[in-house]
C-alpha cells in the first residue's frame, strides 16, 4: 500500500478559468446547494427535525446513498474536465490523470509505502459508516421494516422523502 502524506497536494498560485468557475458553480449547486434546499425545505415544513436524533438517523437512512450516488457524479465530473495551460502555467490536464501518472506531465510521484500495520492502527481510529450511513441495529430495524410492509429502499429524492415521511409518522 502506499501512502502520499502531506506532500500530496501540491500548492500554486491558480486562478479559475472561465469555464472552471461554470463547473465549480454547477458542481456546487448540483452537490450542495440542492441538497441543503431540499433538506431544509423537508425540516421547514415539519417532515423531521434537527434536534431529534431519530429524525436524523431516518434522514441518513433515506438520504444518504442518492447523495452518495451524485457526490460520485461530481467527483468523476471534475476528475474527467480538462484543466487547461494558461500563461504559462506547467499544471494542466486531467486531475485524474495528473493524480494517477504525473511523470506524463514531468512531476514526480509523492506516494511512499507504508506497513499494512499501520493503515490498520490508523483504521482503528476511524469508524467505517453503514451502508446507508444511520448506525446499526436502526439500519437492520429499518431494513426489515421496509420488507415488512412490502417497501425497497428509495433511489429517487422523492421516493426518500416519501419514505422520510411515513418513517417519521411511524416513529411518532
């Protein structure tokens, strides 16, 4: 395994161009402003709150893989755009591509090995998230439940916010 540390991201002065600014901006309203509209206009009009960890755990329980689902989207969105020369800049390409094989654009390869021991140390550390990021035994609980009443988990917004809804009345 091999690790890239803090040398990983390299820092230089970068303007935006033109059309980076219309994928950031498209990217953060496809990744993040649409999602704090629709979770607050389902916490505005009662649908769950904030202050109820139940409610939360629900909402990570509708919500979180059709996030996870679209966060995918703009990561490999702005992985795949092509970052274009400007004034001379050395840094242009792919960000995937610059990632996975810098010696095509003269840079070298910051990763270095590192024992599975330690990746396993640091693990440890760390708490791995459910399949659909509410904790356990809620998620198994809510999983037979969908079953028992005949129901799948949502794929679509609003099949979660559908299902938000009526797991929200149920637990009342």
């Amino acid at each position: 395994m091999r690790w890239a540390g803090a040398k990983s991201v390299l820092n230089w002065e970068f303007t935006f161009k033109p059309e980076d600014r219309v994928l950031g901006r498209r990217l953060h309203e496809m990744c993040i402003a649409a999602w704090q509209e629709i979770l607050g206009d389902l916490e505005s009009r009662g649908i769950f709150s904030t202050a109820n960890n139940l409610h939360i755990e629900c909402v990570r329980f509708c919500f979180t893989q059709i996030i996870q689902h679209e966060l995918d989207l703009c990561r490999q969105e702005w992985n795949d755009h092509q970052i274009r020369r400007q004034n001379g800049d050395e840094v242009h390409g792919k960000p995937e591509i610059l990632y996975y094989h810098p010696d095509l654009y003269g840079t070298r390869d910051y990763a270095f090995p590192v024992e599975m021991e330690d990746v396993a140390t640091f693990r440890s550390f760390c708490k791995t998230p459910t399949l659909t990021g509410c904790e356990e035994p809620l998620q198994t609980t809510l999983f037979g439940l969908l079953e028992s009443i005949g129901r799948m988990p949502p794929e679509t917004v609003d099949e979660a916010k559908d299902l938000l809804q009526w797991l929200t009345n149920y637990f009342q």
